[in-house]
C-alpha cells in the first residue's frame, strides 16, 4: 500500500527549491510518444510569475502568449533568426533583427527633447548593448527587444512582433519554454494557461 500524504502541501518552496516559471502540464503524454508513439491534442504549457521577474512585463507576455493559444497561432517549431546586412559598407557582416531594433529605438530615443524624458529607459538600453560590461544577473538591469509570438511557438523574426521587455524576464521565460517544450516534436499545436 503506497505512503499517502497526511499533511497539505507545502505552500513555499523548499529551502534551496528553484521556481519554475513554464511547465508542461500534460507532460507525460510527450514523454511516452517520445519512445515510439503519437501524441494526441495540444500540448499545455503553463506559466507562473517568479518572484524574480518584473510582474507587469510578465503579464504583457503571459495575456498575449494565451491569447495566441486561443487563436491557434501556437506550435512548437524550431526558431529561425533573421540576419541583417549593415548599411554602412565599413562595417563587414551581419547583425540579429533585434540588435537592428534595439539601435533604431535608440536614435528614435535620442532625438531633440526625447532624451530628456526618457533618460533612464535610453540608459537601460545602452546597457543591454555591452553584456561583458552590464551581464543580465537580475531583473531590473538592463531590457531586451522580446518577441510578442515567440520564435519557439511559429511566431515571426520581425519588427512589428518585437517589444521591448526586462531582459532578466524575457531571457528567464524564453529559456523555461523551452526547456517545458523540448520533448514535444515540431509541429505540435501549444495551449498557454496561467497560474496566479
């Protein structure tokens, strides 16, 4: 006869316990296709806010991550990054959209009175250019172009699906998904609930 729980469940982790923010609810449904069968229906992520991340940037993502769901507009697929050719023929190579997006919202930052006002977001910007000198360790630091649709769920590498997010947040968030999502093959359509 197996051990039944007695007391309720521990409401705070455990001393030393990480929180996760992503999860795959149905889980067990992957994980037993993975040796050989079909998996059937949507897979189900669910996120949590962390204490560590900046709630109102969580909350922008987890509504429009749920509201995707529920268009459909969700599956796991591999992400492909958009590379841009620099216009200045000096400078040789390319550079990720979001580096692209990150300068243009600078200059745009930059201009005339727009400095002023917006000082310490131009400065949060800045910082986020120079990771060896400003590494994103905690919320707070520094803020990153994030995908509305992420990349890992079929969305687009573009200018008009990127808004600007709390690195330590977006970073944290978009490392969880896939760490839920990464026994669920491509293709799979993804449901996003939300706890509280």
């Amino acid at each position: 006869m197996p051990n039944r729980r007695t007391s309720p469940p521990r409401q705070t982790p455990a001393k030393g316990a990480r929180l996760v923010s992503a999860y795959l609810e149905n889980a067990d449904v992957f994980r037993t296709a993975k040796g050989g069968g079909k998996p059937t229906g949507p897979a189900v992520l669910v996120l949590r806010n962390r204490p560590d991340f900046v709630k109102k940037d969580f909350d922008r993502k987890a509504a429009d991550l749920v509201r995707l769901g529920q268009e459909g507009k969700l599956v796991k697929t591999k992400p492909k990054r958009k590379q841009v050719e620099h216009k200045d023929p000096k400078k040789p190579g390319t550079r990720k959209l979001t580096t692209v997006y990150r300068d243009r919202v600078i200059r745009r930052l930059n201009k005339g009175q727009n400095y002023v006002s917006n000082k310490e977001l131009v400065k949060a910007l800045y910082r986020g250019k120079n990771p060896k000198k400003h590494p994103v360790t905690s919320p707070g630091v520094t803020l990153d172009p994030d995908h509305v649709h992420e990349l890992q769920l079929g969305g687009k590498d573009s200018y008009d699906n990127l808004r600007l997010m709390d690195a330590w947040t977006n970073r944290e968030i978009g490392r969880e998904i896939g760490q839920a999502l990464k026994d669920v093959p491509e293709g799979t359509p993804v449901i996003v609930k939300v706890i509280p």
